[in-house]
C-alpha cells in the first residue's frame, strides 16, 4: 500500500529543526552574576600575604561598588608547593589550616577552594593529605 508512505510527504522540510512548542518562545532569561577564580597560590609567606590583600580588595569592592555583583571566589587549587620541586610537598595541616583562616578572615563573599594537583598527588601521604584538604574545605563555611 503506498498511501502509507506519502504521510510524511504533508510535512515540509524548511531546513531547520523541528522542535515542537518552541516557535516564538523566548529563552528564559536568567539574573547575570559574576565571581572570583584565584589559583597556585598561596606557596610562601609573601604570596600568603598578597592574597590577604587581594582578598581585602574584593570584599571592599564588592561591599562598595554598585558595579561589583561577584557572588563567590573560586579557589582552583594549588595552594601548596615545596621550593624543591624535587621534594614532596610539605602537605601538613597547617598549611591547609592558614589558607583556611585567610579566606575566612578576608573575604567577604562565600569561597570554594577546590583541590589541585599540589594539595593531593604531590604528598607524601595521599590519604592524610585528602582527609585534611576534606576537614578543612569540604564544608566551608565562608
């Protein structure tokens, strides 16, 4: 029976895509927002020092500026690494503990830091190293 095979012949094909339910919609329009990514610091004390400061410099301007709408910092890692690049990094709590308490201390807006390379591959004991960056900054609670 060839009837069966004209039924799709009604449909005209203009080249774009069919999607039903779209024609004239509108993208939902989402509020815009913008954040912070920081990175590979802070390794010694002078860079801990300039985060400090740049992390005042984002909460003062996002505490002041009409034009500064940054909802969060990002951190993408690497907040630790030894100056012997042969060496394991030195991957003790407390180098976890201090970017800790520079977030904390200096920001204003919510900060996420995200694990690196540095903070888990690069330590001596990989278990120890993911349990304190887990402690530290899993639950952030800035």
């Amino acid at each position: 029976d060839d009837d069966d095979d004209d039924d799709d012949d009604d449909d005209e094909d203009d080249g774009r895509p069919a999607v039903e339910g779209a024609q004239g919609a509108s993208p939902p329009e989402f509020d815009t927002f913008s954040f912070y990514v920081t990175g590979d610091m802070p390794y010694n004390a002078r860079e801990e020092e300039l985060l400090k400061e740049q992390l005042d410099d984002i909460s003062s301007s996002a505490s002041t500026s009409s034009d500064d709408d940054a909802a969060f910092i990002v951190h993408v890692g690497d907040i630790l690494r030894d100056d012997n690049p042969s060496s394991i990094v030195d991957c003790e709590p407390r180098r976890y503990e201090n970017v800790l308490r520079t977030f904390t201390e200096h920001s204003s807006l919510p900060a996420f830091v995200l694990p690196g390379d540095n903070e888990w591959g690069d330590c001596k004991n990989l278990t120890s190293a993911q349990a304190t960056w887990s402690d530290n900054f899993e639950y952030m609670e800035k």
